[in-house]
C-alpha cells in the first residue's frame, strides 16, 4: 500500500523506522471516502460497524431491509472472521519462531 501510495511513515531524522507506524496518506480518495463516512448512508454505516470500524450502529442495522445487504453483511462477517484466524495463526507461528531461536 505504500508503493500505492495510500500509505506513509513518519519522517525521521534523516532516516526512516521500518517499525514507525504507517498512516493513510492523505489523498483525493481518502478524502472523498472520509466524506461518505461522516455523510452516515445507511448501507456503508452497518458494513462499518460489522467491520468494527466507528459506532455499532445496531439503529442502522434495523432500517436495513433486503437480501442483498443481508448477503453483503454476511459475506463481511465471513471475511473478518478470516482475517481474524489469519493473525491469530501468524501470531502462534511467530512465536513458535521465536522460542525456537531462544532455544
């Protein structure tokens, strides 16, 4: 994502940390995307929040009716849980890595 350019580090002092967290760059796209965000559509309010991103918008939820933001919903939960046993499996294999050089 840096290569894109979506994200950036900090600058040091003449050389750069490769553990400084990396932020959002700011973007013509990320401004427009922060915009959608504030503007509270109802659709990318409840993909936020099963996300985890920003409030639990359970209201936003219930004013949702149809199949496809069900499906759309679901398919989302899917890809977080994913994404959740993904690090946690990268986190024990770390780990093991690790104790295993200490040994």
């Amino acid at each position: 994502m840096e290569r894109a350019g979506l994200l950036t580090r900090p600058r040091g002092h003449g050389f750069r940390l490769r553990s400084a967290r990396a932020v959002p760059a700011d973007t013509e796209t990320r401004r427009g995307a922060e915009e959608r965000r504030v503007s509270d559509e109802p659709v990318l309010a409840a993909l936020l929040a099963e996300a985890g991103i920003g409030e639990d918008s359970s209201e936003a939820r219930e004013n949702l009716i149809g199949d496809a933001v069900a499906t759309v919903l679901a398919a989302v939960g899917d890809a977080v849980t994913r994404l959740e046993s993904v690090r946690l499996r990268r986190d024990v294999e770390n780990a093991g890595f690790d104790n295993m050089w200490r040994a």
